[in-house]
C-alpha cells in the first residue's frame, strides 16, 4: 500500500475535507504572521493548506503542530500569491511581457521561486493567464496581454521556472514551488471591464484565444490550475462541469489539483447557483475543484452534502488523493521543513537578484514616442523632475507584492539623481496622484523655470491597477491633466513617464510630449531602470504586450481581428470604422521604439509550399542602421486567405529579438509547423485547410509597416 493509501484508507471524513480546506493564516498585506487563531482547527486535522503566510518561523511553527499533533501527521501546504517575485519584486507581469523573452521570464520565475521557497511557501498563485483586451478591467496589470501565443509561451516559461525545468525531480526539489495557473478562464473578458462580472464570449473565441495559455500550461506539467471567479455564459468557472472535468481533465489529461479562488465555492450562493453551503459545496466537488479557498463550504458543507447524496465519498477520496499526491510530489511527507531553510547561497542571491529585477525593468520600458529628446544628452544640466510618481516609493512596487518592502524600492527621483550627478535635477510633485487639488501646480511651473527640459512623472496608484481595480476611464487619475497641460504651456521639451498597470488614454499628452515611455510599475530597481534608459546606458528593446487604445470607446481592441466584409475605408463612409476617432489605436501592439534604427528586408520561406506535418522555413534580414548598437523585435504573423472560418487578419506565430552592432545586419529565422497554420475545426480539434496563407513580418501589428510573403498549404 503507498503512503498515500494507507493515509486515506485511516482517515475520518473530517479529516478528509481538511484536507480539502485551505484558510489564510492571516496578515496577507503585513508579512509574518502568528497564527494562534488557526492553530484549534489544524490540531482537529480541519486545515490541509494555508495562504497568506510566509517566513521560516512561522511557516515551520504550524508545520511542526501538522506534523507532530495531529493524528495523522500530514503536512501543510504553504501557498501565496507570488506573482512578480516574492520579496525581490520584479516587474508587473504586464511589463514583464513586453520583455518577450521567455528565457528571461523563466528566470524570473525560478529567482522568485526560490526565494519563496526559502521562506517556506511551496505553491504560488501563478502564472495569471488571462488574455485581456480591454484596459478598463485592472487586473490586465497580472496578465501577459492581448495576445494568446505569447500567452501560451508565458505560461510555459513560468510553470517551468517556478517548477524547476525538469518535470520528473523539478517539484521535489527545495527551491521549487508548484504553480496554480489562473484564473480558469475568461476571466480577462469581463462584461464592460467589471470585475468579477460575467464573461459571455463565444466557443471560438474560447477556445482559440483564452483557452490556448492554460492548454500550454497543462502540456508543461502545471501542478495546479485555479477555477476563476467569474461566470461563462451563467455558469460560475467555480462549478463549470464540462470545461473543468471536461476540457481540462478529460481532453487535456490534467491530473493535478484544482483549488477555487478566494471565497469562490461560498460565493455561488450569490450566483445563484447554489442554495446552501452544501449544495454549493457539492456543485465544486463535482465540477472537480479539490481546494477549497477560503470558504469553508467543504468542511461546513461537504459531510451534509455526503448524506443527502449530493457527493461520494469516491469524490471526496479523489479530490484528497489529488491534495495528498500534490503534497508528495513537492516533498513535504519527506522533507516538511525543506523549504524555509536559509542557505549560504541564499544569503549570496538578493544583489544577483536585483540586478536582475533592474535588467528585467529596462528591458520592459516601453519608449512609445521620441522626438529626437532621449537618450538625454551627456552635458544636460538642469532638469525638472515634476509629477506625483517622480518620488513616491509607495507606488514603484505594483500589485501584488506581498512579501515585498516598499522600502527596498528606488523612487525615479532618486535613480535619476544616481545617474545624473553632474546635473541639477529640480523636483516638485505637482499635485497628487488623485484629488482635484490644483494648487501645488505652480510649484511644479517654477521648478521648470531653468529646467532644459522637463521629466513629467505621471500615472496610477498601484492600488489603481490589479483586483478589484476597475476603471470605467483610464485615463490620467485627479488633476494630473491639468498638471501636464500647464507644463506642455511652457513650450519646453517633455520627456512623459507613465506609470501604470494598464494602457492609460493618454492621446493628448502623447502628442504634446516630446518623448512619451510606459513605466508600468518596475518593481525594486524602478529608479534606476528607468534612469538607465533615460540616459541611454541601456538602449529600449521593450515592445507593448498589448494594443494602446486612443479613446477608451474602441474597447475591445486587439490586433488579431477578423476581417470585415467592408474594411476601413477613408473615402467610404459605410466601412468598418468611427464618426468620431479614427480605428487605428494610438500604438499598435509590438510598438516600441529604440536609440537604433532597424530595417527589415527580403523575408522569404525556403519551401513556400508545405504539407501537413511538413515545416516551414522562413527568413527576413535585419540590419541596424544607426551609429547605436541595439536590440530588433521582429514579429511573425500569418494570415489564412480562405478558410471554412474566416481567420483573424494577423496571427501571432514567432517572437525573435535580435542584437545588432552598429551597421550590423543579421538573419531572423522562423521555423513553423503545420499548427501554426490550423485553427480549431469541428468538435474545436486543429485543422489545416489547404490553401494560401499570407505570412507578415513587423517590428511592431502596424499594417504599413509590415513584409508580406505567400505560402501555400498542400493538401496532404
Ligand atoms: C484573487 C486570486 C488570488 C487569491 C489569493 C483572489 O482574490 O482573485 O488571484 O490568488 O485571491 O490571494
């Protein structure tokens, strides 16, 4: 008998569902915890796993009252939300996107991993997953974007970086921790970007645009997937049968452990799915959901629910199998205190760690507009640094940043000042990041005074962005606005820094800017990221994960649309378009620009005729033209001409960066497979139709920007 049967074959079904229940431990927000107020309940055997606590001490205090005082011994599971590193916090997944590199976010994975790791967490809420097209929702900040190939490419880089690389041993080994890819799914296309609210989108849209990261996830050896709060065409994700048992168990063989969001199995009730705790309790079951987050509806409900014959035992059994064989594989029955154990190598990694958190920063800036103003110029002297987010360490961080300090931070101010110490930088908040208090602003006009130009810090709180942070107008929070227009006034050149967790309508400004840069939330180097692409130490190489919208009204706005039978047409006016703003967004997603001046040139394919389960072999010159060695994105897009569906006009298929020497030209290659051309078919199984397909090759979606080829797929 394994250990894992044995275990089952002695446990009371009280015991059973405590396994199934996982509680805060309190202090989510405040670090450590005592957790005295837990400690009745784990002694009972009622707790399988907590969240929200973190630090060897306490993490081991209550793993040793589950290993030695409770009648069977079972360890915790310590799960938190590391989503942008655990105490060294790196970039907001949003900005990490735009890194597109999956080395890199990989690496960031394993880094945050293994500092979780030691302070005795053993599963994380991530990677987040959800596609997100519509910046009113906040929570877009967690996601890598519009776009369901680097979605998916996401998914396996974090699953594998937080995991360990190597599927068999990677669980058990002490630096590793399981990943809970969420939220499952469609959470991303919340009705009129409310959060938490319905999502009502088609099957194919499902299943070509928010199932793909979580199908990658799965086919990377995910450990865990969370259920999300919201509810698909009426039916809560918390209980959604044939997509959890279906989709995922079933057609994609996912064996590992399904835990609800926060309260979720509880909050069926007000779906209106559920009358009572038991029933909502045996809906999750049923559904497949093992863990029960923070409800108690299966320690409450699931033993009534068991004798009015709304669940088996065998359910129970399974779902504790799955808890129980999770636990295993991350070795907490062999090594419960493994994780939480200082070593030297972990007091040696926080400066290696820092210097990623600040490579990972600039790589994720984003310059979106430079008139000839950036990198500034090395005999500058006298600055203006005016906004409310060009000193405020509170905000560097982002959400989610748990076990962070927001001590540990570097404000803009001061990474300027460390990079700039010849030059006199005059600072003034200007006004605050919220309020209609317009009174600072005339400081913030006299510190510009002598200034040669002005660096205008503007953007959200990090509480703007993230849960529960909706916002029906992203646009520049407070009196913000009124603070740009006064300095734009002054006719000196403007450098704009936009911190923010989303895409910020920011039309206006961007074209009264000299230079315009997304800052996101950067995380503990944010200073000095930011002032190492300012002075050009570091030439710009991120690119937008996401469409930037020129108006708010043109939400839902994404690069992959589908072709309309009367496309957008200047002279026409019954076409695709607006009375009142014209279609295009105000940056194309991929834009970003770069102190270096790319071309590209002779895309061609090797074969430009293929068969199924043949390859595809494509190629496109790049050359530097400028005197600065640099960093090109080129992005791979295809198009299928005639299908049985009509095709998106642009599909992502291939990310390449490339680094360049002055004058250097080099070679980008593309090696795509027949699933790049298929989309989903009948029962949604992949199909490739024969015929012409269009491949594109661009620094960024523009349209106008982009080489074109034709490739043909031959029927079999
Ligand atoms: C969020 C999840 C998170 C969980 C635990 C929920 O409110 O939706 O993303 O993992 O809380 O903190």
């Amino acid at each position: 008998m394994s250990k894992i049967d044995e275990l089952l074959a002695a446990m009371t079904v009280e015991e059973k569902t405590g396994q199934l229940n996982m509680v805060a431990a309190g202090g989510a927000v405040t670090g450590p915890v005592q957790a005295t107020g837990i400690e009745k309940e784990l002694l009972a055997g009622r707790i399988g796993s907590l969240l929200n606590i973190w630090g060897a001490s306490g993490v081991h205090a209550l793993q040793k009252i589950a290993m030695e005082q409770t009648r069977l011994g079972i360890p915790l599971l310590i799960a938190n939300d590391v989503l942008h590193g655990h105490k060294t916090i790196f970039p907001i997944p949003l900005a990490e996107a735009a890194v597109f590199d999956p080395g890199l976010w990989q690496l960031s994975a394993s880094e945050a991993a293994a500092e979780a790791a030691a302070d005795g967490v053993a599963m994380t809420f991530a990677p987040m997953l959800d596609i997100a097209r519509d910046p009113r929702w906040g929570r877009i900040a967690e996601s890598p974007g519009e776009d369901p190939w680097v979605g998916a490419r996401f998914a396996e880089a974090k699953v594998r970086g937080f995991q360990g690389a190597d599927r068999c041993s990677g669980l058990s080994q002490m630096s590793a921790i399981a990943a809970a890819a969420k939220h499952f799914c469609a959470y991303g296309a919340p009705m009129a970007g409310i959060d938490y609210d319905s999502a009502d989108i088609s099957e194919r849209l499902l299943h070509e645009v928010y199932l793909p990261p979580f199908a990658a996830a799965v086919a990377t050896g995910c450990a865990a997937i969370m259920p999300a709060f919201n509810d698909l065409a009426g039916i809560p994700m918390t209980v959604h049968v044939s997509l959890l048992r279906g989709w995922l168990r079933r057609e994609r063989g996912f064996e590992g452990v399904i835990v609800s969001d926060y309260n979720a199995i509880a909050e069926l009730l007000q779906h209106g799915v559920a009358g009572d705790l038991a029933g909502a309790a045996a809906a999750a079951l049923n559904a497949g959901v093992d863990i029960d987050m923070m409800s108690g509806a299966y320690v409450q409900g699931l033993p009534e629910a068991l004798a009015r014959g709304l669940v088996s035992i065998d359910m129970i059994d399974a779902a504790v199998r799955r808890v129980l064989t999770l636990k295993e594989r991350l070795g907490l029955f062999k090594n419960p205190f493994g994780r939480g154990r200082e070593t030297s190598t972990d007091l040696a990694l926080p400066d290696a760690r820092r210097a990623l958190a600040r490579d990972l920063a600039r790589r994720a800036i984003v310059l979106l507009k430079n008139d000839e103003i950036l990198p500034l110029p090395a005999n500058v002297r006298e600055i203006a640094l005016v906004g409310p987010l060009a000193d405020a360490r509170t905000e560097m961080l982002g959400p989610w940043a748990m076990a962070g300090s927001v001590e540990s931070a570097v404000t803009i101010r001061e990474g300027l000042a460390a990079a700039l110490p010849d030059a006199r930088i005059a600072y003034a908040p200007g006004v605050a990041i919220t309020g209609a208090d317009v009174s600072g602003i005339a400081a913030g006009l006299e510190c510009c005074r002598n200034a040669e130009l002005v660096i205008l810090c503007l953007g959200e709180a990090a509480n703007m962005s993230g849960e529960a942070a909706s916002r029906a107008n992203p646009g520049l929070p407070g009196a913000q606005t009124a603070l740009a227009d006064a300095i734009f006034d002054l006719g000196k050149p403007v450098v704009l820094l936009l911190s923010s967790g989303r895409p910020l309508m920011i039309a206006e400004a961007a074209e009264r800017a000299t230079a315009v840069a997304a800052t996101w939330f950067l995380g503990v180097e944010a200073g000095r990221a930011i002032a190492d692409v300012l002075t050009g130490k570091f030439n710009p190489t991120g690119r937008l994960p996401v469409t930037w919208p020129r108006d708010i009204g043109q939400v839902p706005i994404y690069f992959a649309r589908r072709p309309s039978g009367r496309p957008a047409a200047a002279h026409n006016p019954y076409t695709s378009k607006y009375l009142d703003t014209p279609v295009e967004p105000l940056f194309y997603f991929g834009h970003g620009l770069s102190y270096s001046r790319f071309a590209l040139s002779n895309l061609r394919a090797a074969n430009p005729e293929f068969y199924p389960g043949g390859r595809l072999m494509i190629a496109v010159d790049v050359a530097n033209l400028s005197p600065a060695a640099g960093e090109a994105t080129v992005f791979l897009f295809v198009r299928d001409m005639v299908a049985s569906v009509a095709r998106p006009l642009l599909e992502l298929k291939g990310v390449r960066k490339i680094a360049l020497d002055p004058g250097e030209e080099g070679i980008v290659r593309f090696d795509l497979g027949a699933s790049d051309f298929s989309y989903p078919g009948t029962n949604w199984n992949p199909v490739l139709e024969p015929g012409e397909f269009m491949i594109f090759a661009g620094m960024s979606a523009d349209p106008q920007q982009m080489l074109s080829i034709t490739a043909r797929a031959s029927p079999g």
